[in-house]
C-alpha cells in the first residue's frame, strides 16, 4: 500500500497543482466578470454550458491517445507511445477544425434557439463571448490531446507549469482587457480602454493561444519519454488510430450526451430568470473549486490504471483505483464541509446581489451534503477508461445524465416547483445512482478483460 500511495502521489500532485491554478484563475475570471454585472457573469455562463461541452469532447477523445501511450510506455515500447501521440494529435486537429466551422457557421440559430428567451442584454453579451472563444476550439484540442500524452507517458509536471503560465496571463490579460489601463508619469502614457465581456473572452483565447505554443514546442524539442519529429510526413495509421478511437470514440460520446445533458438542464434553468442562470453559474465555479482534488485523482486514475493494465497488473491496477477513489472522497468531504458555513462569504466574492448571493448560498450547502459521492461517480470510471472499459462507463453515465439530471431534474426544478435546486437535486441523485453501478464494476472485475493494445513479444 505504502508503494501504491508513492506511486499515486507522484503522479497525482503535480495535476492536483495544475487543476488548483485552472479552477481558482477560472473563479478569478468569474469574479471579475460578475462585477460587470449579473447579466455578463449569465452571458459567460450560457456560452461556457456550450464550450464546455467541446472541451469536454476533446478532453474525453484525448483520453484515448492517454490510455493508448500509458500502455505502450507500461510495455516498454517508447517508439509506439511517440507514433500513437502523433497519430491522436492529428486526429484532434482535423476534428476540432471541423466542429469549429460548423459551430461558426450555425452560431445565431443556436443561442436563438437554446437561450432566445433570456433578456436581450445577455443575449447580446452571448453573441460576442461565444463568437470569440468558439474560434479556440483548435487550441485546446491540441492542448488536451497533447498534455493528455504527456500525463500517459507518466509527465505530470510539464503539462502543471503549461498550465500554470496559461492561467496567470488569462488573467492579469482578462483584468486589463476587461477594465482598461490607464497610466500617466513624465516617461509614458498608457491608455487601454476596457472592453468589458469581449475583453474577458480575448483574455482567454490569447493565454490558450501562448499555452499551444509552448507546449508544441516541448513536444517538438521531446520531453522525457514523448517526441514529435517529422510532422510534414504523416499518413493515418489504422493499427495505432484503432485502440485510440476505441476508447476515445466512447469516451466522447459519453462527453457529448452528458454535455448535451446538461446543455438541456442550462435550457430550462434559463426559463427560471436572470437570477437563477446567474447563481448557477456562481454555483457551478463554486462547487468546481471544491472538486479540485477529485478532478486531479480522475486524471491520475486514467494514466495510472494504463500503465498498470499495460504491465500486465491487474491487480495493482486495481488496488490503485480503490486508493484513488477513498482519497478523494476524504478530501471532497473536508472540504464540503469548510464549504458550508462560508457558503454566503464564497458567493458575496462574485455578485453584490442578494437574491443571487442567497439562492447560491443554500446551493453550496446542499452540495456539501452530497460532494462525498463525485468520487465514485467520476474517479472510480476514470479509472475504468484506462483499463480500456469505456463503453460500460458511456452507456451508465448517459443513462444516469437523461434518466436523473435531465428528467427528474426537470420533475423537481420545474413540475414541482422547487426551482434552481430541485435541477441541483436531480444531479445528486445521478451521482449516487452512477457510483453505485460503477462500484458493482469494479467488484464484479470485468473491467480487467479488456484488451486496449496486445502485448508486445
């Protein structure tokens, strides 16, 4: 145990790091946004219920090229992990290219049929944010896949300091972007007018732009394990694309329709009116900064569990995913339960509003009672992907997204009145409903036959 503890902290750390800087830059991000006004911190939040679901479907098709790397680098065979990271870097590009044109080119009809029947001023907000981030979409698929490969080759560190960097210039950017500059001595002037919600969506795709940059570099230079050369020269390999979109295939449909899902749930919480769209938003930046250390150890738990199944332990693998889940279920209790009783300090950082400030308040304090399930909602089938078993956790996760979250959600928020909580509470009952089945997976043991890339002799 002791051993698997090592092993698992050394890789988990630096990610935990990365994922501290990702979310409270994110948080930053929101705080200065919402003191544009409840309206702009709304606009930013209908936008991001649509990235998101991109950034999770690149997110969920490199898990693919991780999976795939973590086995061959369990094997041994370094010059397959760098074919296979080439192969699934090439991949993403081609698709992400795609899904951008086509989101460009239906962007209106979109937000006129998902948020027509928001306020106008946030409609407006929308239109812009969403015009300016949706042209990233390249950037990050790049930046996904490629730290996805690092972290599969066992590189946790070089993808933490990329991410780091990114989300220090998105925000000193996003600050002067959105309110403007102005100094004046005997040397210099500088004058930057703010731009306000375009200045917060230009912050972000610049710091996106800078972080693709460098960690293509890395790649170019090679890092520790992983190495691009001659990218001019490339052909689709069939032998190596197989076991990427095998489980990177599954792996974003599950990410599509649970997005979709929660797409759907942005919908009708958007019928509830400017105040509920603005503290799901505050809610939703809240509870992700408490889940920090469960959305490390699901990272971890992938490249983790890969490279043990590519080694041939399976019982290892297993062991390390039991550690896994209790240790993020330890640390997300502690931390729902500090949660609690700052509740209305967290949510006053975000909005001077009271009616948004109380409504996500008591949102907060639901969440600490139910955060001890996300880890065997999410850690327990992050694992589960790395052993190459991603359609049982697709077709479960789908299931509990449309059947708890969507439906019963919209039963309890809207049928029965309950409002932005009764769609929160139909979320929780999703978790428990998905980690129940999940822990029945991994007990059973039928996740361990499946096979992601053969042995090599």
């Amino acid at each position: 145990m002791k051993l698997i503890k090592k092993d698992v902290l050394k890789l988990a750390m630096p990610i935990l790091w990365e994922q501290v800087f990702v979310m409270s830059m994110g948080m930053i991000n929101t705080i200065m946004a919402g003191n544009l006004g409840k309206e702009a911190v709304s606009a930013i939040g209908m936008v991001n219920s649509i990235n998101n679901i991109f950034i999770a479907f690149f997110s969920a098709l490199s898990v693919g090229g991780t999976v795939v790397v973590a086995q061959f680098i369990g094997q041994g065979n370094i010059k397959k992990a760098n074919a296979s990271a080439k192969q699934a870097l090439y991949a993403s590009i081609l698709l992400s290219l795609v899904i951008t044109i086509i989101t460009w080119i239906f962007r209106y009809p979109v937000i006129n049929i998902l948020f027509g029947s928001a306020e106008a001023q946030v409609i407006s907000s929308v239109f812009i944010y969403l015009a300016i981030t949706l042209l990233t979409y390249p950037l990050m698929s790049i930046d996904l896949v490629a730290k996805g490969v690092l972290r599969g080759a066992g590189d946790t560190k070089t993808p933490m300091m990329i991410t780091i960097y990114m989300n220090i210039v998105n925000v000193v950017l996003s600050y002067v972007l959105i309110y403007g500059i102005y100094i004046n001595n005997t040397h210099f002037t500088v004058n930057i007018a703010g731009m306000g919600i375009t200045g917060a969506a230009l912050g972000i795709a610049i710091s996106r732009a800078l972080g693709t940059f460098i960690i293509m570099y890395i790649l170019l230079r090679g890092s520790r394990i992983i190495k691009l050369t001659k990218l001019t020269v490339f052909n689709f390999d069939k032998e190596l694309l197989n076991p990427i979109f095998n489980i990177g295939i599954p792996a974003s449909i599950e990410s599509l329709l649970f997005n979709c899902g929660k797409l759907i749930t942005q919908i009708y919480i958007v019928s509830m009116g400017t105040v509920a769209i603005a503290s799901n938003a505050i809610s939703d930046s809240i509870a992700s900064m408490l889940n920090i250390p469960g959305m490390a150890l699901s990272i971890a738990a992938t490249a983790i569990v890969g490279q043990k199944m590519g080694k041939g332990k399976s019982d290892e693998a297993e062991s390390s995913l039991k550690y896994l889940v209790l240790f993020s279920t330890l640390c997300l209790t502690i931390l729902g339960l500090i949660s609690a009783p700052l509740s209305t300090f967290l949510t006053s950082l975000y909005t001077s509003s009271m009616d948004v400030i109380n409504l996500s308040s008591n949102l907060i304090k639901i969440n600490a009672l139910f955060i001890i399930a996300w880890s065997c909602s999410f850690v327990l089938p992050a694992g589960l992907k790395g052993a190459g078993d991603v359609k049982y956790t697709m077709i479960t996760a789908v299931i509990g997204m449309w059947i708890f979250r969507i439906t019963l959600g919209y039963f309890l928020g809207i049928t029965f009145g309950l409002g932005l909580i009764g769609v929160w509470l139909g979320m929780y009952i999703d978790w428990i409903v998905r980690g129940a089945l999940y822990l029945i997976r991994l007990k059973n043991g039928k996740w361990k036959n499946h096979v992601v890339i053969k042995a090599t002799s």
